[in-house]
C-alpha cells in the first residue's frame, strides 16, 4: 500500500543558528512556566517509544550481560520499528524520520532494522531522532534517571505496554533488537509483534496513559521547579481546541489565568519580552535580504512599512534587563536590548538597524570572534551571512508574531493529548 510523502518538517529545530542570541534569553522566562519540554517534545507518543525503548534495553542488558547490545543501539533499532508501526498501521504521521519511513514501507516487504547509517529513518538518528530530542525532557518529568526507567514509569510500561506482547511477543522482540542487521517482515513473520507496537502507540490514550503523561509531562511532577506554575497553564491549555497556538491564543490565556497572580506575572513578563524579541527577528531578517541596500534607503523602507511606532512596554521590559543580562552573561549586550526597544518605540529605525547589527556582532564575538553576518560599510548594508531572510510584514501583525514559544505550545500539544 503506497503513502504520501511530504516535507519531513518534524526533522528540523528551527533557530538553531540564533544570530541575535536569543535562545538563551526566551528560554530563562519560558522556563518560570514549563520546566521540563522543549521546543520539540510535543508528541505524547514519541515519549511512548522513548520509554519502552530503554525498557527493552535495560531487559536486555539483565539478560545477556556482556553480550548485550549497547542501549543506545537497542533504543535506535525499536525507535525504526515505532516509526514504521506508527506510520503503517496507525496512519500516524507525526513521527520524526517521516519521509524515510515512508519511502522504505513503499519499497518492499522487508525492512532493515539497524544502527548502520543505511537503515537509520534520519540523517543521524542518535542526534536528530528521540535519543537526542527526547531524553531530556524525560529525565526532567521524573521519567528517566539517566538512561534507565524510574521504577513508576517501569511498572507503568510493564503494564501498558509490554503486556500488549505477551510472553512469546517480548521474546521474538527482543530477538530482534538483539541483531543487526535484521530484516523485519511486518506482513509476515514479524506481523504479532509489529502490531502489538503500533497497539503501543495508538492516537487516543488509554486511561492510565492519561493520568501517568498528564502527572509527569503535562504537569512535571514530582519535581516541578515552576510550583505549581506549569501545571496551572497545562489546565488552562487545554481548553484551547484549536488548529494553532499564536499570540491571540496566547493573550487568551493570561486572561484565563489572571487570578492566579504568579503565573499572570510570569505570563505578563513573557508578552513583554515577545513583544521586542520578535519584531526585531523580523526586521533583522529583512535585513538579511538587504545586501548593497543604502541604509537611509532600509530605514524609509521600514518607516513606509511600518504606520505607527512598535507598541512596547517599556516600563515593563526595563524591569526584565537584569534577568536578560544574566541570560546573556552580558550587561552590554542587555543594553543594547534596552537601547533597541526604545529606538523602536521612537520609530529611529537607522538606529534600530545599527542597533540589530551590534548586537548580531556582540553575539558572534562572544562565541568565539566569529564575522557578523551584517554589517553597516560606507552607509550600506553589508550581508555576510542570510540563514532565513524575511519579508516586512505590517506593523500590527509585528506585533503579533508569536515567534519563540517559551516551550508553551509543546505544553499545549502535551496538555491536549493527555485529556482528549
């Protein structure tokens, strides 16, 4: 049976470059609210496979001792063999490794299973796939220690998920992961334990599942370094039964949560810094596409663009610097923010674009004295480097641009999924 292929977007993390050294300053506030997902970890079921990998790993391990295969190696050999489940039989889309997956289910009727470079479902699976992405955040929702389950989630998988398997099925599975190569026939002898793992991973969430993700995931106990925080907005997000999560959901939910005056004072702090942080991305994208541009002739551009002066709490973003500096570990780099803000809301913008290539170039100094990707020579845009060049858009919608997330629509996804 033939699948549609489309662009694998799950296997990108967007702003990795992070030419304005933002990354560090969204995540020390989206932190007061969301301790432990991340920008990627949106998906109930890729924590699924995460734990019964390590499961059937460290039971391999008891097993064979010294002659069992790395865990890592066994992790990435079940995650090929999730990804394939999900895909083939639960018409699941929402895997990382899609277009791979799907092309090698089109090409025949047996499947490699391996860690060799050949088999694996993404250009590096150790880094791109769930083993890089995930284990984290599931040592930081009380799942994992280290690389073995905690005893909670282990009893949990134990039930759930390998008792799907039966005896005879975990055996003839951890057969499987124990070689590599192997060729896995998912319509022949492999058909028991192939649809016992897409059993493992269907889209709706038994009872159980439900209350163990929604305890650690959604509400990040026992640990919770937001008290209490994160689980408030959890129950708040998941209200919000619509196709996107932006800046209007996201004003949506501060009024839903307004008498809860420490997450509405962490939420409030967030929209303060969204509001400078994401025009200046865009506008530091356009410059991008910019190059040989007179700046006098960008700075009428931007004024043309742009009706009105950007709307900033000032007030409200001064009070955020010390917080942004330590960020940063840049006092300097803080006042440039600062600096920047108020050249925004004065509508300077030659100095709002002096200003965005003085901080690109603080950053790249700081991280080992690499050139600036702009620069500003005989008064005109010099562009060394263009990663994601943007158009201008209004200024109303500037200001509406939800751009870094602070982990908050992972947590929506999360909080979605657990109480569908």
């Amino acid at each position: 049976m033939p699948f549609l292929t489309s662009l694998d977007e799950n296997a990108y993390v967007k702003g990795s470059r992070d030419p304005l050294g933002l990354v560090p300053v969204w995540s020390r506030f989206g932190r007061d609210v969301v301790g432990n997902l991340t920008t990627v970890t949106s998906s109930v079921r890729s924590f699924t496979t995460v734990l019964v990998a390590l499961e059937l790993a460290d039971i391999l391990n008891e097993q064979l001792r010294q002659d069992a295969p790395k865990t890592l190696e066994t992790f990435l050999r079940f995650e090929q063999i999730a990804g394939y489940a999900r895909v083939k039989v639960n018409r699941d889309r929402q895997i990382r490794g899609l277009l791979r997956v799907v092309k090698r289910l089109n090409e025949g009727r047996r499947i490699r299973i391996s860690t060799g470079q050949e088999a694996q479902i993404l250009s590096n699976q150790k880094i791109y796939g769930l083993w890089g992405l995930f284990i984290g955040a599931a040592r930081e929702s009380g799942l994992v220690k280290e690389s073995r389950l905690e005893p909670e989630p282990k009893a949990f998988v134990e039930r759930q998920y390998l008792a799907l398997l039966g005896k005879a099925g975990l055996r003839r599975l951890l057969d499987i992961l124990r070689r590599d190569p192997y060729e896995l026939q998912p319509e022949g002898r492999d058909a028991d334990v192939f649809n016992a793992v897409a059993k493992m991973h269907l889209p709706r969430l038994r009872a159980e599942e439900r209350a163990t993700y929604e305890k650690h995931l959604a509400w990040c106990l026992p640990s919770d370094p937001t008290s209490g925080r994160q689980r408030a907005l959890s129950e708040a997000l998941a209200n919000f039964r619509c196709d996107e999560f932006g800046f209007k959901e996201f004003r949506s939910v501060q009024k839903a949560v307004r008498r809860n005056i420490e997450l509405s004072e962490a939420l409030e702090r967030i929209a303060h810094l969204e509001n400078l942080i994401a025009p200046a991305a865009l506008v530091f994208g356009f410059l991008q596409d910019r190059d040989g541009q007179p700046v006098k002739t960008v700075e009428k551009q931007i004024h043309d663009t742009w009706s009105r002066p950007l709307r900033l709490n000032l007030e409200g973003l001064t009070a955020l610097k010390s917080r942004i500096a330590g960020a940063l570990q840049s006092e300097a780099e803080a006042d440039l923010w600062m600096r920047l803000a108020r050249a925004f809301t004065g509508a300077d913008y030659r100095q709002v674009i002096e200003l965005l290539v003085g901080i690109n170039t603080a950053v790249m100094q700081r991280r080992g004295g690499a050139a600036s990707w702009l620069a500003i020579e005989k008064n005109r845009i010099l562009v060394r480097l263009s990663d994601e060049p943007d158009e201008l858009t209004s200024v109303q919608e500037a200001e509406d641009r939800w751009r870094s997330t602070y982990f908050i629509n992972s947590l929506w996804s999360i909080s979605r999924e657990v109480t569908a």
